[in-house]
C-alpha cells in the first residue's frame, strides 16, 4: 500500500520515522531514501544504529531551497533519477517498507518524472508498504495513495523569527 504524509506542518519526516520505527520493532526490515535533505540531522544518527535499517541518500547534496536555483535543475534530475530508479530499484527486494521522504517535492519541482514514478510505485506496492512525504499532493499520487495525511501549519515560531532548534528541527 502507499500512504503519503503532505503538508506545511511541521511532523511529515517525524511520522514517517515513527512507521519505520514501528516496522524494525516488529523484526521487518525498513528502508529510508532521502530527497532533498542531506544525512546530517540528528535522526539519521539513531536510525543508523538499530538493526534492519538501510538509508539512501543522493551522493550529491541538494536541499529543499535548491529548487530556487534553476540552474541546478538538470544536476538534481540526474542524481535523483539515479536515487530512485537505479540504487532504490535495485535494492528494494527483501523490505517490508520504504520511506522516500521529500519525494513529494522532488515530484513537485520536476526532478523526478511522476508518471515514471508512479509506474514505479504501482510496480512495489504489491510487496512492500510505501511511504511519501512532502510538501504537495498531487491529484495522480492522490489517486495511487491508500493513505493520506495532510499536516497543517496552524502556527510555527518561524513565523516569529525563530531558526531550527537542533535536536527539536534537526
């Protein structure tokens, strides 16, 4: 099944560590693949201590404000292209879930082409639960999604000025 988690609300990420959670803790395996954000926040370094784990991320790293930068567009395309239809492809065999965290977005920009990944998704589905996060749904992923939960933004102290806390943001 596919289940997207999409919104402007902070907890998108936070929900879909908490399934991958819950998966390993029942002795399946998880794997997480990582679309604009790099390896660095503090979650990763936990994940990366539990047995049944895997995690891809992009050998080059792009951030969610990278899509401002247009003269990026075809670098992104080709490493995340790699990312998910090469690395994630080719390794998918043998997990019981997979987590492509800002996969939403990396659709939403153009870095990955979603009637290409949705060929891809329908394909996995029948074997392995599929998680989306990001910040738009789009009416196709819509449709393919067996579950949809949309976070809201009702109120964030970035509207005040205040920057990513580590260990509460990252």
């Amino acid at each position: 099944m596919i289940q997207a988690y999409f919104g402007n609300g902070k907890g998108k990420t936070t929900a879909a560590i908490g399934a991958v959670i819950r998966c390993v803790g029942c002795g399946q395996k998880a794997l997480y693949v990582g679309f604009l954000k790099n390896n660095d926040s503090a979650e990763f370094k936990v994940l990366d201590t539990l047995e049944n784990i895997d995690m891809l991320f992009s050998n080059e790293k792009y951030n969610l404000y990278d899509n401002e930068k247009p003269e990026l567009t075809p670098k992104i395309i080709k490493a995340y292209t790699k990312l998910l239809f090469d690395e994630t492809a080719r390794i998918i065999t043998g997990y019981q879930m997979i987590v492509l965290d800002e996969i939403l977005d990396a659709i939403q920009f153009g870095y990955v082409d979603e009637d290409e990944f949705i060929k891809v998704v329908n394909e996995w589905k029948n074997r392995v639960e599929i998680i989306l996060t990001g910040h738009a749904l789009t009416e196709k992923i819509k449709d393919i999604s067996d579950y949809i939960s949309e976070i809201k933004n009702t109120k964030h102290p970035y509207a005040d000025g205040v920057l990513a806390r580590k260990g509460i943001e990252y």
